[in-house]
C-alpha cells in the first residue's frame, strides 16, 4: 500500500529550479531515506510533502491526500520533525507536549493517555518536569520526535533530525524509529547526511540539482557500481594520495578514514598499482577487494 505517491513534482522560485520533475513512491511503514547535498532539493520536497509549499507543477499524494487540493488536511495527518526540533525551551518537558497535544485538537482523556505514551517512549520519566532548555540534546531530539506524534500521524517526516546528536544517542534515536515502524506501522520519510542511517532504511532516492538520481534498497544502489573497489592503507597518506590521483587506470580516489578507496576495471590494474607503490617505496600496510559502501554509491552518483 502506498502512503506517498510522487509524480512529475516541480519547484520554481523565479528562475531557479529547485526540485525538477521528481517521481517516486514510499509504502506503509516504509522507512525511506532521501539522501542529496546541501541544497539538492530534500527540505523542499519535504515541504510540498507536508502541504507547506505548493508544487509549481506534477502531483501528489500524501495518505491518500491530494498535496495541492488538500494540504491543509495533510497537516493533521502526519508529522514533521526537522533538526531544529520546533521546542519550547522555557516550558517543561510537559508543558510542550500540552502544548502540541493542543495544536492537534486532542480532547483532555486523549491528550493525557497520548502524554503518558510519549514520556514512556521516549524514556522521559524522569524529566517531566524539567525545563527543556536544560535537557540534553539527544532528550531534545527525543521529545521533539514524540510530540509529532501525539496525534498518531500516518506518516512522519524528519528533516536531518539528528543533525550535531552524538553517535549513542544516534543510535537510540534509530532504535525508537524502529519500534514506530514495527508496533504502529508509521511510515518513516527521512533526510540525513549521515550514511551509517541511511544503512537502516528499505529504500534511498538519492536527489542531486533538484533531479532524482537514483532509488532503490542500498543494496541495490551498491550493485550499480560496476567497477572493482580497492581499499588501500598505506603511507606517507599525501604521496599515496598524488599518486593514485596520477595512474589513468584510476577512474575514481575518494578517502575513506585513514584509507583510500580506487575504483579500477579489473584486478590486474590493481595488482599494478600495487606494484607502482612498493617500486615508489610507500609502505602498503593494506590492500584489499572491498563491497562498495553506501558512501561509494553516494559520491559516485553524485559526481556523474
């Protein structure tokens, strides 16, 4: 069943094309990763998604809700989280999920049964009446995650909402969104730069210019590379680097830690770039074949 669907959506502001003939679908309790640089066209696909911006071409839907038509009956079907969180850092923790359940139009009985979800879900039992502003900012994260919620949305939108998190609370930020998908069938509409988070996601519609440039599951998109990925370890790290720059058999050097990644035609380019290493002296302390990563199909699309 599909809780989104995308056709032929286009975004002008004057001359400039922000998002430029998208399409695509997202299914019920789908966790979908749309991924892109600064300025690709993710929080403005995001907003037309949400009824905030109106397309200037194309169509879509949104549970089941015409985005242009009905974008107003949209706001109460779904939520939106973006990094800023949309807190209230001098009220409590309570006082802002009060706050929320009154913006969604929930009725006393409803608010508070939907209060006490919130704070067990997000682990805030113990902060209830602490002000937000003195939180941490993965308990921010938390509660701004929870207060999209208290209406029971469909389908919830997070605009990079682990944006400057800490790895661990990343981490149980990712773990809630799976009880969401799991237990409440909430559809999961998420942009991150973070490639360890798009791991988590089904499908990944990668947008680049405002144009989408490849989707699929991620290990669908790493099938698509079709050169043999080499990961080498080795030093002095900016000779090596000028140096795999330099060899023509070299389509592609992209870093990757303390580690380059080459992408080579076949392996014995690659033995011979090894051989070209130890003839310069530069001490190899690994190389070795390698599954092309999430950030390799990433880069790689994004510089074609």
């Amino acid at each position: 069943m599909k809780t989104i669907e995308v056709c032929n959506l286009t975004k002008k502001f004057g001359s400039f094309i922000a998002v430029n003939d998208i399409c695509f679908d997202v299914f019920k309790a789908e966790i979908f990763g749309f991924l892109g640089p600064n300025g690709a066209g993710k929080t403005t696909t995001i907003r037309m998604l949400c009824g905030i911006l109106t397309p200037t071409s194309g169509k879509g839907t949104v549970a089941g809700l015409d985005i242009i038509r009905e974008n107003e009956k949209i706001k109460s079907r779904i939520g939106y989280m973006s990094q800023k969180f949309s807190l209230y850092n001098d009220l409590t923790v309570e006082e802002n999920m009060d706050f929320f359940g009154g913006i969604y139009n929930l009725d006393n009985t409803e608010k508070t049964k939907r209060k006490e979800w919130a704070i067990a879900t997000a682990g805030l039992e113990q902060e209830r009446k602490r002000m937000t502003k003195e939180l941490p900012t993965g308990y921010k994260q938390r509660l701004a995650l929870v207060c999209a919620l208290l209406h029971r949305p469909s389908i919830v939108f997070l605009d990079e909402p682990t944006a400057g998190v800490d790895p661990i609370s990343r981490r149980q930020f990712w773990d809630l969104i799976y009880r969401l998908k799991t237990e409440d069938q909430t559809t999961i509409f998420v942009t991150t730069h973070y490639m360890d988070e798009a791991e988590h996601c089904e499908r990944i519609g990668l947008i680049q210019d405002g144009k989408l440039t490849a989707i699929g599951a991620p290990a669908e998109l790493k099938a698509s590379i079709k050169s043999k990925i080499f990961s080498i370890t080795a030093e002095p790290f900016l000779e090596v680097k000028e140096f795999l720059q330099s060899e023509k058999t070299v389509k592609k050097v992209i870093p990757f830690g303390l580690s380059w990644h080459i992408f080579l035609e076949n392996e014995a380019q690659a033995q011979n770039i090894k051989n070209k290493l130890i003839n310069k002296k530069l001490h190899i302390k690994k190389f070795e074949a390698v599954m092309p990563s999430l950030e390799d199909v990433f880069i790689s699309i994004m510089e074609k």
